[in-house]
C-alpha cells in the first residue's frame, strides 16, 4: 500500500514539509518477512518502499523511526546515493553503525526531529 492509502493527511503534509519531497507514493509493507530477515530491523528499505516488521500504526507511532526510514527513501535510494552493493560495502568495511548511510540518517533525524514535531502541531490549513 501507498503512504497515501494509510497515513493520515496531517503525517504526510509534516514529512512533506520536513523533505521538501512528496511521500504520498512511497509503497509501506507492514508485516514484511523481508524486513523480518533484517535481524532485530524494526524497518528496512529499498527504492520507493519501505518494509516494516510491525504494522504501520506502530511505525507512524515512533517520528525518530518514521523519519530515519524516509530519509532512507527519499534522499539515498530514490537519488541513486544509495544501492544494495554500495551499503553491503560500506556495511562490511565500517558495520551497521559507522557505515555512512545509517549516520546520515540519524544525522538527518538529530537536525529534524524538533521541525517534524512542530509541522504536527501546526493546524491544517482549510481551501
């Protein structure tokens, strides 16, 4: 299912407003035994999508999560800054951790995290 089938319309203006990018398209698959073959993964991701080892009530619930995968999405698979050998390599020579896309994202989250929450608060706008 898309972003857009599941997730409220004030969760995806605030990802919108955070990203500058749309999210209505990102594909979401709750239950994903491909992410469930990620270890303790609560989510992994390839290009459009984001696969969840729980449901996507409890992904929306946790905003440090919600935009750490997004960002995954939005600005590393979907711009061809991230492919599966690149990560596999930089997962080998530094681990999951230090491997630079994981701190970018978790940079991202640091830097955004405060934004994200007041684009929530904001009241929708009527037109």
């Amino acid at each position: 299912m898309r972003t857009r089938d599941r997730m409220s319309p004030e969760l995806r203006r605030a990802l919108t407003d955070v990203f500058g990018d749309p999210v209505d398209d990102v594909v979401l698959r709750e239950h994903s035994w491909f992410a469930k073959l990620h270890g303790h993964a609560a989510a992994t991701t390839r290009h459009n999508a984001i696969y969840l080892r729980g449901s996507v009530d409890e992904f929306c619930a946790n905003p440090e999560l919600l935009l750490h995968e997004y960002f995954h999405v939005l600005r590393q698979w979907n711009r061809g800054r991230m492919n599966v050998v690149d990560y596999l390599l930089e997962w080998y020579r530094h681990g999951y951790w230090q491997n630079r896309y994981e701190r970018q994202a978790r940079r991202f989250v640091k830097l955004r995290l405060a934004a994200f929450r007041v684009a929530m608060a904001r009241p929708a706008v009527a037109t």
